[in-house]
C-alpha cells in the first residue's frame, strides 16, 4: 500500500490514515486533486502499513489503493491498482526560497538557472559571480529562477589536489547569499556533516562520486532541505534512482536529479571529460517523480563545449541546468579546481538568452510531440 486516494469530505479518514502512517514510523505528502479526490502518498518504508491496507480500504471515502512496484517507490512516477490499472503520479515541484523572498520552482515547467564558480576560492570572486547572476536575472526578468552553486568541500581524484576552503568557503557562501539575495546550493561529502552544512546552505548536492554514499543520502534526506542527487558517473539509472529513495525514505521528497555524464571508453580520447546521456532525462520523466536537470561543465572540461552541452540538452526538457562559471578570464590561471571548464559569464548570459529563446519559440512545439509519445 504506497497511495490512498480518498474521496474528498472526509477528514476523519485522513487523520486516522495519517496516525497510521506515523504510528508506523512514516509520514504522508498529501496532494490536493482538482475536483473529486486527493491522493496520500506514505513516505518511508511502507511495508508496515501494508498489513493494515484491509483496515484502511473499508474506511470511508477511501476510493482505491495504489500499489507501486518499482523498489524506488517514493519517487516512482508509475503506481498500479489491484486490477493493474496504472495511475501517473504527477511530477514533482521543489522549491528553493531566496532571502530575496523568490521562490525558486524546479520542476514547474521552467528552467532553473543554477550557476556559479565550482568551488568559492575567494569572497570577490564568488561576489563578482553572484552579481553577474543576478543582473542576468533582473536583465531577463528570471531572477525566480537563478540559484547559486559553489562547493566549499571539494571531492577530489587525487589527493595532492586543493581540496576546497571547507568551512571558511561555506562564511564566503553565506555572505554574498546575504549580498545578493540569492539562495545557494554546496556539496555535502560527510553523513557526519550534513546536519551543521544544512543550517546554512538552502540545498545541498550530493556529488558523484559519493552518489551511492547510503549513509550520506540518509543523513541529507534527514536535515529536510532539497537535495541535488549527482548521477554516479558509472550508475545505471535504477542505481541512480535507488539511490534518490534512500533520501525520500527519511521523508524528504525534494530530490532533483542531475545527469552530469558517465564515463565512457570514448573519453580516453581527450575530448570530453564524460559522455553525456542526454536520454536519461526523458528515462527520468518517465520512471520518476523528480525534476531532473543537466549539468554542462562536467561533461565537458572545457569551456568552449559547454555552451554547444547546454543546448544540446534542451530539447529533452530537462528542468534545468547547473553550470560552473568564471567571474575573469585572468582568475582561469588561479582557479584551484576546474579551471578549464569554467565559463566566463558574459558567455553564460550569452546561453541563457538562448535558453530563454528555445523556451520561447520551439520548446511548445517540443513539448506537443513529447505529449504525444507520454499519452500514447
Ligand atoms: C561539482 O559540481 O563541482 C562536482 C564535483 O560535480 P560532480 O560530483 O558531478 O563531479
Ligand atoms: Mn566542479
């Protein structure tokens, strides 16, 4: 028993369904129906409930129960019913609100802007970019839809590597949040860590190379902020969803996946960093619940084909992107981490122009034909 969808006029029944699920160590997201009914997701290990289904079927009100089979059920889009009809779950919002008072709304049917430097090295530098962001913002009228990234804790292959300001990046973040207005997301490498991150950034990512860190996942799914879910670079879709469940089964639905390339044999070749598998985003919408997004920057390594990455992406509609920028050509030569990736803004506001042009002029038509093939 994963949903419940109950007529709606009875809230009795919705308390006593809600007692159950607490009393069982989980919870419930309810989603308010247009007209008729509202369906109650239970978050969490639903096998407990499940001996209770008898009790809750004859409750009044209750029209049917949804069954979902995939083992990521939390964030499956596909729920079945006893006699196997399927209901589409509808897609996932995650917000992300701004001490400017924005709403950030991934998943909501805009892209969302998230850009910065890969790590904030200085506070001018990190400054410098979030200004640009936000001029970006206000130029196109977008300003509800550009988050800040940064990593202040630096994964890194090799450990002679810099490897981030640790808590004195995190100070730099939250002082041009308070500058800027603008709500920022940073990695968590640490289950012991996530808590303290937690009280200051308004997202955490989980990066890819800790993108099966169980322990990790529970400890960002416990602290109830939104969650950016890297992709393993070598995870198989299901792993990667698999892996978004251990976060929704602490009770927090606002996961948003990030495709941000696989590795593949054809990057030994030197001309790209990984392969983008733009498809996964389509596989993504159609097996899950959750915004996704792409990141550029990653797959590419260099800068002069991130932009080409982009666009590339767009038309698999993805919810929106994260894109690793450079506030000065000059600061490429000191930029610890990431350096050839790095995109100078004037070049980023350049992509989001034509984002906001595809957004215009061709994603209507594209969305018509992906309607097509989701309804056939
Ligand atoms: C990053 O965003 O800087 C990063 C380390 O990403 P990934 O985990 O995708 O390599
Ligand atoms: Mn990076």
């Amino acid at each position: 028993m994963d949903i419940v969808e109950l007529e709606k006029g009875y809230p009795d029944s919705e308390e006593t369904i809600k007692r159950i699920a607490t009393e069982s160590g989980n919870s419930v997201e309810v989603i308010r129906g247009g007209s008729v009914s509202d369906t109650l997701h239970f978050i969490g290990d639903t096998r407990v409930i499940s001996e209770k289904e008898g009790y809750v079927k004859e409750l009044p009100g209750v029209m049917r129960i949804w069954n979902v089979s995939a083992s990521y059920k939390n964030v499956a889009k596909l729920a079945a019913g006893k006699s196997g009809e399927v209901v589409r779950r509808s897609q996932r919002v995650v917000k992300v609100k701004g001490p400017d008072g924005h709403v950030r709304k991934i998943g909501a049917g805009k892209h969302i802007f998230i850009v910065g430097p890969d790590s904030p090295q200085t506070f001018e530098q990190t400054l410098e970019i979030a200004r640009y962001a936000r001029h970006i913002g206000e130029k196109f009228g977008i300003l509800d839809r550009i988050i800040l990234r940064g990593g202040a804790f630096k994964p890194r292959t090799r450990p002679t590597d810099w490897r981030g300001l640790g808590w004195e990046g995190i100070e730099i973040l939250d002082r041009v949040r308070e500058e800027t207005g603008l709500p920022y997301v940073t990695e968590v490498m640490d289950h012991t860590m996530a808590a303290e991150v937690a009280k200051h950034a308004d997202m955490l990512q989980i990066g890819t190379r800790n993108a099966q860190d169980f322990e990790l996942l529970e400890a960002c799914g416990q602290t109830k902020k939104p969650v950016i879910l890297k992709r393993g670079f070598g995870n198989e879709a299901e792993e990667w969803f698999s892996a978004a469940e251990y976060i929704a089964n602490q009770g927090n639905l606002d996961i948003v996946l990030c495709e941000r390339g696989v590795k593949t044999l054809f990057i030994k070749e030197g001309y790209c960093r990984n392969t983008p598998d733009f498809n996964v985003i389509t596989h993504v919408k159609k097996k899950t619940i959750l915004p996704v997004i792409f990141d550029p920057s990653h797959v590419a390594g260099d800068d002069k084909i991130v932009v080409s990455n982009l666009l590339a992406s767009l038309p698999f509609l993805p919810d929106g992107s994260i894109t690793e920028t450079l506030h000065d050509e000059l600061f490429r030569k000191v930029q610890k981490c990431d350096a050839a990736q790095a995109l100078i803004m004037s070049m980023y506001e350049k992509a989001v122009e034509a984002i906001l042009t595809y957004e215009k002029m061709i994603q209507p038509i594209i969305e018509q034909i992906q309607d097509y093939f989701v309804h056939r």
